[in-house]
C-alpha cells in the first residue's frame, strides 16, 4: 500500500463516543439515503472472505460534509486500486437508494489489503467522488493510491510522515487518496473544493488529491 501524507488532525472521538459506536457498528450493510450518517464496521478479511468484526470508528456530525445531489436516475463509479490492481466500475445507486452489493464490493475494494480489514465506508463518499469526475469529464477510472487504513498500518504511516494524522478520516471509511491519469492534480483539487463536500488536500510532490467527507477544509 502507498502510504501518502493525510488530512489535516480529524477530531478525537473518545472512549465514550467508541464504545457507542462499536455495539452499533457491527449491524450488516443497509441501503442508505444521501445525507443520512452510517455506521462503520471493519471487517477481517481472510483469502477474499470476511471472518470477523471489529469496529472502525467514524463520527458523522452536523460538521460533516452533507451528500451532494447527483444528475440522472443512476451514480455509478469506476475505481482502480493501483495496490491490489482491482477494479470497480458499475452503478452503486438507483431508484433512490444506493445499492448494498455494490457498496460491499467497493468496501473490498478500498479495504487496508496489508491488515486484511475492510471497512464499510460512508457512502456519500462516493457521491463526491462520482460529482469530481463527472465535472472534470474525465474518461479514465479513478487510481486510488489509498482507501481505509486500519488504526496499525495508520500508525505506521504516522511513523513514516508528521503529516499523517492520529485521527485519520482513512481510519473511519471516510476519506480516500486519489488520481486520474487524464486530468491534472490541480483540476481534480479545484473542482472538489467547490463542491464544498468535505476536505480536499493537494499532494503534487506525492502524486494525489485527498478527499474526505468530515469538516469542509483544504490544504
């Protein structure tokens, strides 16, 4: 996995705030109406299959990028996950909901392939990501340089970079590092601030943009 700089500090969620969310966290995936906060379970994932739960947090709060609305009857995405050279390209929401066996497969997808963990990532995530690169005209997949980062290979990244933080939005399915090979870093930056969805970090000298959906900020 390539391990860039992150986010600027997400905040503390507290012994508290974890515990209430790890009894809610283990619930299977739901279809989900935009705007709506989800819970996040990471799930360990052994030769491609789940065997057990652990809970990822994640905060959704009134400071949370809210989902953005999309043009059409349908939202679709075409993701390549340069680390484990998988693909997603499909429809992950119609008819008003987003569909559950297309999330699960984009959850696989952006999962930490190094602690063998998937996390069930906040969905209007992707909604940002389907508005970036509708905007952009893009005709090439998303390169995702990172998904979810489980909380040891998060601390192993903070090893390597100060700008990685403690309380990453990689850590709670909320945030993902990304590229496009037609459309240039700074495009793909400028487009996703004024979405105002949530945070967007511009990594030229590492090769990505950041885009999360906690506090809209850039960087």
């Amino acid at each position: 996995m390539l391990l860039g700089d992150d986010e600027r500090a997400a905040p503390a969620i507290g012994r508290r705030g974890f515990l209430g969310f790890a009894a809610a966290a283990v619930s299977a995936a739901v279809p989900v109406a935009s705007g709506m906060a989800t819970s996040v379970a990471a799930r360990v994932v052994t030769g491609g299959v789940v065997t057990g739960v652990t809970a990822a947090p994640v905060l959704l709060g009134s400071e949370s990028a809210e989902a953005a609305p999309l043009a059409g009857g349908v939202r679709r995405l075409s993701l390549h996950n340069i680390n484990t050279n998988e693909r997603f390209d499909g429809v992950y929401w119609a008819d008003g909901h987003y569909k559950p066996e297309a999330l699960r497969k984009l959850d696989v997808l952006l999962r930490d392939h190094r602690a063998k963990q998937v996390c069930r990532y906040d969905p209007r995530l992707f909604d940002l990501l389907a508005r970036v690169h509708q905007s952009v005209g893009s005709d090439d997949p998303f390169e995702v340089i990172c998904g979810y980062r489980s909380r040891r290979t998060n601390a192993m990244a903070r090893r390597r970079s100060r700008g990685v933080a403690k309380e990453s939005y990689h850590t709670r399915g909320m945030a993902i590092d990304i590229r496009l090979p037609d459309t240039q870093l700074r495009a793909i930056s400028e487009t996703a601030k004024t979405m105002q969805g949530g945070g967007v970090g511009f990594y030229p000298r590492s090769g990505f943009v950041h885009l999360d959906v906690g506090p809209v900020r850039s960087w």
